[in-house]
C-alpha cells in the first residue's frame, strides 16, 4: 500500500482593493510572498461602486426652488436601474483586470464583487479561505486614518490574521517616506 502527500493548502492572502489594482501594485504584493514555500492564492474583493448613490447624489446635486430661487429645473432623464448596470458592468471589469495582472505577475487569483460593508466581507472571505494575511490597498485617507475608523484600522480590531495596509500606485520607498507619499513630483 502506498501513501500520499497530503495535499498542501494554499498561503491565502485576501486582498481588499479600494480602486484599481495596477501591474505595478500586483507585482509588488506578489513579491511580498516569493518566499514562502508551497502554492500562494490570492483573493481579490473589490467593493461595488454605488450606483444608487450616484443616481441620488445626481438628484440632490439639482436643488430645488426652496435652496435656488428661479425657474423650476427640468427633472434629469435618468434611468437608476441603467446607472446601477454600469456601474456594476464598470466594476466587473475592473475586478476581471485586477486578477488579470495578478495572474501576469505569476500569482494565482481569483475575485468577488463585495456589496455591503467591504469589512464584513474581508473577514467573511479569510475564514472561508483560511486566510493567512489580509492586505488593503486603498489611497490615503487621512482624516479616518487618523480617527482609526478606515479599513485598515477596521479590518485590525476584526480579524486576527496579519492586515497590510498599503498605498495605491506608490513604491514601498515612496510609502516609506522616500518620497514623502507623493508620486509623481
């Protein structure tokens, strides 16, 4: 009788990404994990961009004869439905490309929409994966940094995995204070 190797479990490292997510970026999170033995899995979420609060905010944007004296304005012809399609078509697309230079990077991914509360979901998906590490790639926001409530900070009180914030579209010396957390100046 003959024995197997047990089947070695993937390093899940759960990504929760703000925007977009560029070769340069996925490169730089794959590197993170060259050396770690065995198979590495990523797990991109990306939240859905609000199409209804674009409809609402596009609505509320018009005023109204009690805050802008004058003539009645004409009602917009939008369709919320149509807005809420493309918005959700818009981030599809975008999710199909952030794991499309993960995978050009060498990394194995795949990808969720996440409506609803993007922390629910980050630890949602590293317990169905057994995730390892969790990392958050957003812009800076300083003011909820700063008061602890962005995601990171979030995500930290939530999961007890290691969570890695960092800074979309910027180089680990940039983020480290080599360039002030500025590109392009």
């Amino acid at each position: 009788m003959s024995e197997t190797a047990p089947e070695t479990q993937p390093y899940a490292v759960v990504l929760l990404v703000e925007e977009n997510l560029t070769a340069e970026d996925a490169a730089r999170i794959h590197s993170l994990h060259e050396g770690i033995e065995g198979p590495v899995a990523y797990h991109v979420l990306l939240p859905l961009d609000d199409g209804a609060a674009r409809v609402q905010a596009a609505m509320g944007s018009m005023g109204g004869p009690d805050l802008v004296p004058g003539p009645p304005l004409p009602l917009l012809d939008i369709d919320p439905a149509e807005v809420v399609a493309e918005v959700k078509e818009a981030s599809e697309k975008e999710l199909a490309r952030a794991i499309e230079v993960l995978q050009a990077a060498g990394a194995t991914a795949t990808g969720t929409l996440v409506t609803g509360d993007p922390i629910d979901a980050l630890a949602a998906k590293v317990a169905e994966v057994d995730g390892r590490e969790a990392i958050i790639l957003t812009e800076e926001h300083f003011v909820a940094e700063l008061l602890r409530l962005d995601w990171t900070s979030q995500a930290r009180r939530r999961i007890e995995v290691p969570v890695l914030h960092l800074m979309e579209q910027e180089t680990f010396n940039e983020q480290a204070g080599g360039g002030e957390g500025v590109s392009g100046l």
